[in-house]
C-alpha cells in the first residue's frame, strides 16, 4: 500500500500497529464466572474463546463495567480467529466488526471476513464489482464531506450508480436520491448517515475488496489518510491484531503457555 507522496509504511510497522490497536485487554478485575472460564481455557480448544466472548456480550450490560466485558469480548474473539484462522477465522472477524468500537475497524474486520470466505463464486462477484465499489466509497466519501460535485462524479463513474440502486440499505432511493441530496447541499449540508448504513456500504466494499490489498484512496475515504495494514490471511498476528501465542490467561494477564514458542 503506497500513499500518492511515495510512502509505503515498512511491513514490521504496520504489524507492531495493528498489535498495538488490539493490545491485551484489561482482564485483572473480572467477575468469578468470567475468571473461572478464562482459565479453563485451552488453545486446542478455540471454539471456547468464541463462547466466551458471546456471553459476555450478551451479559455485558448487567456487568459492573460494560465497556471492560466487550473489550475482553473483542480480546478472545481475536485470539479465537489467530488460534484457527482456516476453521473460526471468518467467524471471529465478523464478530468483530459486529462489536467494533468504531468504522475503521469494522471496515477492516469486513473486509478479512471476506477474505477468509471460500466461496468461489463470491469470489468471481468481488472481481466484478470492485471497480463500481472503489467508485461508490470514493463517492461517498465526497457526499460525507458536502463535496456535491465531486461526489455526483464518482457517482457516474464505474457502474456505482448501478450498484447502490442494487443495495438500497445503503441508501434508500438509490443513485437518484443521492443525487438529489448533492443538489441540496448548497443549503441543507450533507446529510447524516446512519451506522447501518455506514455498515452496508463498508460491507459492499470489502466484499468487492477482499483477497487484494487495500488501496490507498479507499483508506483515505474510510480513515482520513491513516495507512491501513494489507490482509495476510498467511500472518493470524497481523490479521487479527493479537498474539496467539499469549493464549493462556493467568494471574490476571494473557501468558505464552509452557512449551509454546
């Protein structure tokens, strides 16, 4: 991934900032149950990871600190898809980009979720569309921003206009409407959109993306020039920013367990 002014962040960084982004989570002061299951947990067994981190969404209200259940959530659904990557890998991203704290990495948990998809034939529909996509974000980027012209430019380019007719959860009313709304931004401003919105247009673009490298423009559309790392299914460190190898939770930290490199 190169940026228009030539740089290209080295491979080692954008891994140590992908780590850094999903650093341990904070699990020293947990419930009984929640310390209880932790440490019954085994890397040979990652199914129960996923488990895990469903019922402390699903309880994550009624806890003392919600915010501190869900982190921990996002923690072992990670470790889950780093642990097996081939078997849980699409599952634990999409639970991620369900319960992402924000767009960027939602974005970024669509788009590794559909990398790990098998299916040939999906395959063949991301090869087709991914120009009328790239287009589409680029042209929602500018709608975002109020930019009328430029967003009724990229609107028309590349079949974009096709395809957002074809998803109206995007935008109901289509490629029509959202000309209409271009035009009435000279008074009105761009209109807000909504999280399931952002979220069908994020999921459009990774499904048309997947298998490739990110491109700088759609970076810059969904993170405002913040460089995001390429998808390695090859490398679960990166993929899913944790270590699997610090599976084993004991004494209120993630631990390498004995034997493990």
């Amino acid at each position: 991934m190169t940026a228009p002014n030539g740089f290209r962040p080295a491979p080692a960084l954008v891994a140590l900032v992908v780590v850094a982004m999903l650093a341990a989570a904070p699990v020293a002061d947990v419930p009984a149950w929640v310390r209880a299951r932790l440490e019954r947990l085994d890397r040979a067994r990652p199914l129960e990871y996923v488990a895990l981190a469903e019922d402390l969404v699903d309880r994550a209200p009624a806890e003392s600190d919600p915010d501190a259940a869900r982190t921990l959530a996002r923690h072992l659904a990670a470790l889950a898809g780093a642990l097996d990557v081939e078997g849980l890998g699409r599952s634990a991203a999409l639970f991620l980009a369900e319960h992402a704290p924000g767009d960027a990495e939602r974005a970024r948990m669509l788009a590794v979720a559909g990398a790990l998809d098998p299916a040939p034939d999906r395959a063949a529909t991301r090869a087709e569309t991914a120009g009328a996509a790239n287009a589409l974000l680029r042209a929602f980027g500018h709608y975002r921003r109020g930019e009328a012209a430029r967003a009724k430019e990229w609107i028309a380019r590349d079949g974009a206009a096709a395809l957002l007719d074809a998803n109206p959860a995007v935008l109901r009313g289509g490629a029509s409407r959202f000309r209409a709304d271009c035009d009435a931004m000279r008074t009105a401003g761009p209109p807000p959109m909504t999280a399931a919105q952002l979220d069908a247009l994020h999921a459009l673009v990774a499904a048309a993306a997947a298998g490739a490298p990110r491109t700088w423009s759609e970076a810059v559309m969904l993170h405002g020039g913040a460089p995001l790392a390429e998808l390695d299914v090859s490398d679960p460190r990166t993929l899913f920013g944790v270590d699997p190898a610090r599976c084993q939770w004991r004494d209120g930290e993630w631990r390498v367990p004995a034997g493990v490199r």
